[in-house]
C-alpha cells in the first residue's frame, strides 16, 4: 500500500505597521483579503508575494 502524501501551504504573514513589522504564519489560508496581526491588532488588506524563492532557500548548507 503507497504512503499518501498530502501538501500542506503555509503562508507567511508580516504586519505592515512600522512600529510592529512582526511574521506570523497560517496554514491553508489561501485568498484572504483582509487580516488582523495578533501582535499589534492592525487590520489591514493582504498584498501576497509571488516570487519564487527556492533558489534563495533551497541553497541552506551550501557554502560558496
């Protein structure tokens, strides 16, 4: 019997408010427009990032 592989995205938030600037991360939450930042309360629109960023992270232990 195969393993079952089931992909899990997590998105990674960062409050836009100067003073605040913390990152948080929730799982499966796919189009939100609108969030509140548990550190400051700032509720604020969504601006999602689309880069790729595997050359950035998929390079850990390479020392060049």
């Amino acid at each position: 019997m195969p393993h079952k592989v089931f992909i899990r995205h997590t998105y990674i938030y960062k409050c836009g408010e100067q003073a605040c600037s913390e990152e948080w991360k929730i799982n499966e939450a796919d189009k939100i427009e609108k969030l509140r930042c548990p550190h400051c309360g700032n509720y604020d629109v969504v601006k999602y990032v689309d880069t790729d960023q595997r050359t950035k992270y998929n390079r850990k232990g390479i020392g060049l």
